[in-house]
C-alpha cells in the first residue's frame, strides 16, 4: 500500500511538513530517552597487576633451635620397679624421680622419703622398703633415713617423716602431717623462720623447737 502522499492526497508543501514533523518528533523521542537512562555505563575497567620479572626473595632459613637446658644425671635405687640413671631437667623434684622409676613398689615405705624435696646432678635417690634400715653411711638426698638427723642431734625440717617430727616438742600428729604438707605443697624449708608459715605453728613454738631442728 503506497503512503498517503504517493496517492495523490498530499500537496508537495505538506509533504515536507510532514517529513519535517517526524524528524523533530525523532528527535525528541530521542533525546527523552537519553535522559532517562543517563549515559552510557562506561566498561569497567581491568586491573592489571604489574608482573616483576625479579625472582621471590628466598626465605630466610630458621634460626637454630637453641640449645636444650642442661640435664641432670640420678641414680635411683631401692623400692622402686625400674631402678636406674635417669635424666632430668633442672629444679625436678624426687616424686618425678620416683615416677620416671616406674613408680614406688607396694613394699616401699614412701613416708620415709620427701617427694618434694629437688633433685640435684650427680645424686642417689634411695626408696627404702617399709622396715629396712639403711646404713648412716649411705647419705642420700631425698631419702628421710638415717640422715633426718644433723650430726649435732637436730632434726632436719626438709628430712624427717612424721614420725620424727612428732619427737620434736609441741609436736603432735597432726601438725606434723602440717609440715609435711607444707613441704609438699611449697618446697623445702629454706629458714627456721618459715616453719611459723605452717598452720598450727607460731612463735611460741617455734621458740620451743629452735635447739631441736634445722635446715640443710
């Protein structure tokens, strides 16, 4: 079907009117258009991360491990299941030594030794057995033996069992079982003094035990 204008209905000027007409109503549409979608959404841009043709710094090699504490060497003897040289680090206590052993045989009289007493390089730990005497020649560190006793008579804080410390006047069962938990729980007693530290100790009878104990 032709247009209108080719059938003869259009003038010439009405023609160009119209053809006019449509470019300007183009234009509009257009342009409405543009403002309704804004510009155009620019790409989003690519980033490129910069390539280095240096090589990765080698990592730097970890330092060496230092060197571990000293180890101190104890023999231990007497009630335990595994007796032998075993090694320790510094500030072990004899209940560790006597673990490490295997733990104390059921004949072991335990209450005779002091487990929180240190060990020290070179010593020998000796678990005696419950009525065993031990020679008074052999001075072992940790064993509450013979050497409970100072060579003056006193009674050693760090060394007697509870049967000993109950020869100390003022001195009942009870707080001897005191001081042994105390040496237990806070090490040896490295004063005189700090026996008052024990609940159930005060002056009064500390000055009554000053002649009957030490501490070495």
């Amino acid at each position: 079907m032709k247009p209108l204008w080719d059938q003869g209905e259009w003038t010439p000027r009405e023609k160009k009117l119209a053809v006019s007409l449509g470019i300007v109503v183009l234009l509009l549409i257009g342009g409405t258009i543009m403002v309704w979608t804004g510009e155009e959404e620019k790409p989003a841009s690519v980033q490129v991360k910069e390539y280095s043709s240096r090589p990765k710094e080698a990592t730097p090699k970890k330092k060496e491990k230092e060197k571990k504490a000293d180890e101190w060497m104890v023999d231990i003897k007497g009630s335990v299941k595994h007796p032998g040289v075993y090694r320790f680090s510094p500030g072990a206590r004899v209940q560790e030594a006597v673990q490490k052993a295997g733990g104390a045989e059921k004949q072991a009289d335990l209450d005779r030794v002091n487990l929180a007493a240190p060990l020290s390089d070179g010593m020998a730990l000796y678990v005696p057995a419950k009525g065993e005497d031990i020679p008074s020649s052999m001075n072992i560190e940790g064993s509450q033996t013979s050497s409970a006793r100072a060579s003056n008579g006193t009674i050693k804080l760090n060394a007697a069992s509870a049967e000993e410390l109950q020869e100390l006047n003022g001195i009942g069962p009870s707080k001897a079982e005191a001081i042994i938990s105390y040496r237990e729980e806070n090490g040896p007693f490295t004063s005189v003094e700090q026996l008052t530290e024990v609940p159930g100790i005060g002056e009064k009878t500390l000055d009554q035990l000053r002649d009957q104990i030490a501490v070495q």
